[in-house]
C-alpha cells in the first residue's frame, strides 16, 4: 500500500534552474527537518550522485526519535533532462518501521514566460496493512510540511542561481 503527497510551485526562472536544483543543490538547505524529522545535515558516498543510478547516503542530525548518522540510501533511477527526475530512499531504519521505502518524483514544464510549472510527488511505500494508516498520518501531516518547507526552499534557491553541489 502506499500514501502519496504532491506541491506545486511556479518558479521564475530558466527550465535548466528549476529542474536541477532540487537534485544537484544544497539538499540540506530543503530537508532541515521538521517535528520527528531530524535535518539531513550532509551526504557520505555521493560521488556518482546527479546522474541516472547514482546514489548516496543521506547523514541525519539525529533527534529523540531518529539516531544521528547515516540514515538511508538514495539512489537516481531516472533523469530525463530539463522535465523530470525519479529518485528513490531505501534502507530507512527501525525509526521509519512503517515503510518499506520511498520514491520522489519532480517534474518541470516551460511555461514560455520565463517561469516553470513545476510538480514534486513523494510514495510512501508501507511495510503492511498494520502499519498504512500511520504511514499515511505521517506522509499527509508531517511530511507534506517538509514538502512544503522543501519547495519554498528550492523555488529560492533556484531562483537566486544558489551555487550546485554536483554536476
């Protein structure tokens, strides 16, 4: 089974921006937590990370729910320049017993004008039946508020030309 969460966003900037930031930025510049959610506070073993079947492993702050260090595995498994990437975490440890895994997908569409339509998407994958609609709390209350949070950050970050981490 698995929960869903979508934002949307309208960027002013070039396709090229809006399309790699969320990807090649500073990541723990969107995902500095929120609630249970510690922040990521860096990346080990990035050095393939931006391009199709690349990965890395995501370092977290730690909190009272979440055990600092490294938490998860990310991995690009697609990248279709300028419109969309699909990218997912596995290996998320006893805090996130709820889920199996997750997927993130982020679409961009040239509006023409200079601004970008663009889509984030995060699956929840829940581990069973039991443990759905905890997994669906935490995706549509917590998580969706880290999405939210996330997007406003990479929409600046883009639109201000922030500097990219990978290439």
């Amino acid at each position: 089974m698995k929960t869903t969460y979508t934002v949307n966003a309208i960027f002013k900037c070039s396709l090229e921006r809006a399309f790699k930031t969320p990807i090649l930025g500073d990541a723990t510049k969107i995902l500095y937590g929120y609630g249970p959610v510690p922040p990521v506070i860096g990346f080990a073993k990035d050095e393939t990370w931006g391009k199709k079947g690349g990965s890395r492993i995501p370092i977290m702050k730690g909190n009272w729910m979440i055990k600092g260090g490294e938490f998860g595995f990310d991995e690009i498994f697609e990248r279709d320049e300028n419109k969309y990437w699909k990218w997912g975490v596995s290996k998320l440890g006893p805090a996130m017993f709820f889920a199996t895994h997750n997927t993130g997908e982020w679409w961009c569409t040239n509006k023409g004008d200079g601004t970008v339509i663009v889509k984030w998407t995060y699956t929840y994958f829940s581990r069973n039946l039991f443990t759905h609609p905890l997994s669906w709390v935490f995706v549509k209350t917590i998580w969706g508020k880290v999405m939210r949070n996330g997007m406003k950050s990479i929409q600046l970050m883009a639109e201000k030309e922030y500097p990219y981490l990978y290439e």
